[in-house]
C-alpha cells in the first residue's frame, strides 16, 4: 500500500468527535501561553496565539477579532500580525462587569542593527587554512556524561544538511575556514564543514589516503549480526547509505593495495559482498540485500573499521526477546498548553503505560528517562546508539511553526531518517492517530538528533497538537494518555509481526 493511500485510510478512519470539555468558572484572568512578549514575527501575516482566561463564561477580543473561549476557559486562534515595525496583540476579556486587558509587544525584526566594526565582526568568505585538525568537540553544557561520546556532524554547508557524523580523535585535512566554520577534505572530490569549536588544530599531519586491508565478514550467531572489517592504519570517516536492494559503505582517504575480491553474504540478510573503489580516494563496500536489515552502524576496534549489520527478529506472535526504547520527548524546553499543560509530563505519563503494556506482551523495555530532570538530545541519541533495542520511538506532542495555525498540528505525524525506521513510522501514524480519534496529517523524513543513528529502527511521534483547546483537555485525562500509549504498543506490535517478513527482490547481476 502506498504512502498516500494509508495516510488516506487513516483519516477516514480516524475522524472522531471529541471527548466534551469540562466546564470551568474560575477568577477571570489572562494567561497567554504563546505568543510571548518579543515573539519574532519577522515574514508572516499571522500569528498562533492560545491561553486561557480561567473561565468559559467570559468572552474574548483581540485586537478587533471575537476569539472563541471553550468551557474551561481555554482559546486558541490564528489572528493577524498588526502592520508596522513594533506591532502588538491586544487582548480584552470581559464577564458580565468585569474586564481584564492585557497586551504583548511582537517583533518584527527588522530593525537596522548597530554596526559593527573590526576583524572580528566580518566574514568574508571561506579563507585559505590548509591545516591537519583532529575532531575533538568541547564538553557538553549538560551533566550528561555520555553526550562526551556523541560524534560531530558535519554538513555539505555551513548550517546547511547533515552530510555524515564524524566520530571524535579523527584526523583530517582542512583547506578552507570562515569566522565560524572549517572546510574538511574527506576524498578529492568530497569537502564537508564542521563549526570550528569542534577541532583541534594542533595536529601533526598524516598521509592523505591510507591503505585498506582485505575485509572479513564474520557471522556472530549469538547476536544475529554480521560483522564487516576492514584493517586501516587509523580511524577513517564513513558513510553508510540504504539505495534500493543494496547497503553501501563508503570509507573516505582509503584505497585497497589490490582490490578484493567479492564474496557471499549468510542469504537471509545479505546476498554478496562486493568491494569497489575509486580514483578519489574512497573506497566503497557494496552489500546486496535479502531483506532489510534491522540497523546498522560503525565502529572502530583492534585496528579496523568494523561494520555491524544486525539482522531481522524471528517472527513471532509475541513481543518477547524484543526490545524496545521509549523516549518521553523534553524536557528541557516543550511546548505548553492553553491550561498550561507542559508536554513533558504527557510524554513521560504515556511512556510509563506504553511501558507497562509492552512488558506484558513480553517486551523488555528501556526509558530514557523516568522522571523530570532534564536530559539533552545528544544524550537521548546516545542511549539510542549504545542500546540494544531493536526499536526506539521518541514521543512528543505537537505545537505549529511560525505563520502556522493552531489547527495544522490537530492530528498525528510522525518522522523517521534513516530507512530501517520507515515501516514504522507508517505504522505509527495509522496506529497512534487511530487510537486518538483524530486524522493521521502524515510520515515526514526528518533529520532530528533522536533519529541520527541507525542501530535500531527510530521514529518521533507528534502524538497530537497540545495547543488545541480539545487535544490538551483529552490529554488531561487518563483515557486520553492510554490511548496515545495504546497506539504505540499498537504499531509496534504490528511493526514487529511484518518486520521479519521483507524480503528485497533480488536483481539479475546479483
């Protein structure tokens, strides 16, 4: 079935009244959760703004515009962005006698700014460097030790898509450096960036490109994967790329001394194993696939780069021997509701019962965390990574972007990167929204710091918009946070059943 065809079904499917609002009669006040004062509205004609008033027996205006206020209180509208440099949102709430106003001063962000002189404050371009940098990144602001792991992603631009994660103690060649950025050379025809902060430049060079050695392929029985190494003087960048029916492993400043010669796969996952290279100074392992493998991922021991292919699960009509990471998104940071419900407690509440549900289908299941301390991204990706799940799904709640209405996010998304996290993504999205009562809005690839390594098939959840008024009551309520976590372990349980079960047609040269 396609994309397009199961976001349909989903939405027919899905489109349920929702649950009545409680009504509530509480001191009349203003409590405007977005915007804030200083808001950047710098390239739209309108604005998301939603609080509450503390009551549903009084009625709003803002600016020239009649809001609607729900029952409790609560309101969320899309209204426009006053013209002029210093605009701002007039709100007026009145019940019977009484009256409460209340004003936010937005930005545009378009005034001039104070100039700048020297050195220091110009950019002229990318300058000649012509250095040996090692990647070394500066200590985490957070306390979580473990985000001293994490690689430095570099990008084909500077702020601009991740090209692939460069892990840290790698030397490598730097020809060019803005005020804020450096150039890295991984091959003759490929250059990537990475901010400055994240290299030392103190580094004694190497040779430009290293020999490989021959790669060997063991089957480790014991874990279901397969292990490709290749031996090198040192650590080198790579890439592993999904195209089609083959998993392609470039090594970036390496070449073969002779080229290797192609060799059989164990059949169920990979077919052949071919190793190729090129005049720029690459090298590219060529693995033609059976099936989709469950993930994937490098790493550097006893002096080779080693390739871990991990294999699909058996299929089985339980959860046991599966593994399952949860990920309550936030916080830091998250999105507050019209009541002011904070998204990170949401999160953490269907997580526990997403847990408990999985468990009792035989699931082990690991979280990320399991209370209200802060845990940074670089941190979450970390568990991700150094885990053994085989599924790990990061669930948030939604809130729109600028220029967007509040009624853009009344449904489910879902995102996933790297395409062992596909399928179920898809099944996510039909599953969660499906529970909810509400339309599936889409699957999207996203390139978020969750969803990076590819080990485990990874997906983020917008569950549902906790700016709209009838989502964030729903969620207030038991039944409203099992159903979320009923979805999950739905699509999981669904994901884990036909997971074992595609096979990749194989192609005539293979």
């Amino acid at each position: 079935m396609s994309r397009a065809a199961v976001i349909l079904l989903a939405f027919a499917a899905c489109s349920t009244p929702d649950p009545r609002i409680p009504a509530r009669d509480g001191p009349l006040v203003i409590d405007v959760r977005y915007p804030t004062v200083g808001t950047r509205v710098p390239a739209v004609e309108s604005v998301a703004v939603w609080g509450t008033l503390g009551t549903g027996r009084a009625k709003l205006m803002v600016n020239t515009a009649e809001v609607t206020v729900e029952a409790n209180g609560t309101f969320a509208a899309f209204l426009p962005v006053p013209p002029g440099l210093s605009p701002s949102l007039r709100f007026v709430a009145r019940r019977s006698r009484d009256s409460v106003v209340h004003s936010i001063a937005l930005d545009r962000g378009t005034r001039p700014s104070t100039p700048t002189t020297g050195a220091a404050a110009r950019d002229d371009g990318p300058q000649a460097w012509n250095r040996w940098v090692t990647m070394q990144r500066l200590p985490s602001d957070t306390a979580d030790s473990a985000t001293q792991w994490r690689p430095i992603y570099a990008r084909f631009r500077p702020g601009g898509e991740v090209a692939l994660g460069i892990a840290q103690g790698i030397r490598l060649f730097s020809d060019a450096r803005t005020a804020q950025a450096m150039r890295l050379v991984l091959a003759a025809d490929q250059r990537v960036w990475i901010p400055r902060v994240d290299a030392d430049t103190l580094t004694r060079p190497r040779a430009r490109i290293l020999r490989a050695g021959a790669p060997t392929v063991t089957n480790i029985t014991s874990s279901d994967e397969m292990l490709i190494a290749v031996p090198l003087p040192e650590r080198l960048p790579s890439v592993v790329e999904l195209s089609g029916d083959r998993l392609l492993w470039t090594i970036f400043g390496a070449q073969w001394g002779r080229r290797p010669a192609a060799v059989d796969g164990d059949g169920s996952t990979i077919r052949r194993i071919v190793p190729s290279d090129s005049a720029a100074g690459q090298v590219v392992i060529d693995l033609g696939l059976a099936s989709l493998p469950l993930g994937w991922r490098v790493e550097w021991h006893a002096g080779a780069l080693q390739l871990r292919v991990r294999r699909r699960a058996s299929p089985s009509k339980s959860l046991a021997g599966l593994i399952v990471a949860i990920d309550p998104g936030h916080p830091p940071d998250g999105t507050t509701g019209p009541s002011r419900l904070m998204e990170d407690s949401v999160t953490l509440a269907v997580s526990a019962v997403a847990a408990a549900q999985l468990r009792a289908l035989g699931a082990t299941v690991l979280l990320t965390r399991t209370n209200g301390h802060p845990l940074s991204l670089e941190a979450r990706a970390v568990v991700a990574e150094q885990s053994p799940a085989h599924v790990f799904v990061s669930l948030h709640l939604n809130a729109p972007g600028p220029g967007r209405p509040p009624s853009a996010v009344y449904g489910t998304q879902t995102f996933w990167m790297n395409a062992n996290g596909r399928a179920l993504a898809q099944l996510l999205l039909v599953e969660v929204a499906k529970a909810m009562g509400q339309p599936a809005i889409g699957m999207y690839q996203g390139e978020f710091a969750v969803l990076r390594p590819a080990w485990a098939a990874a997906v983020l959840v917008e569950g549902t918009g906790i700016v709209v008024p009838e989502r964030e009551a729903f969620l207030r309520t038991p039944e409203g946070v099992e159903a979320y976590a009923r979805g999950v372990v739905r699509g999981i349980e669904r994901w884990h059943r036909m997971s074992s079960t595609r096979a990749i047609p194989a192609r005539p040269d293979r």
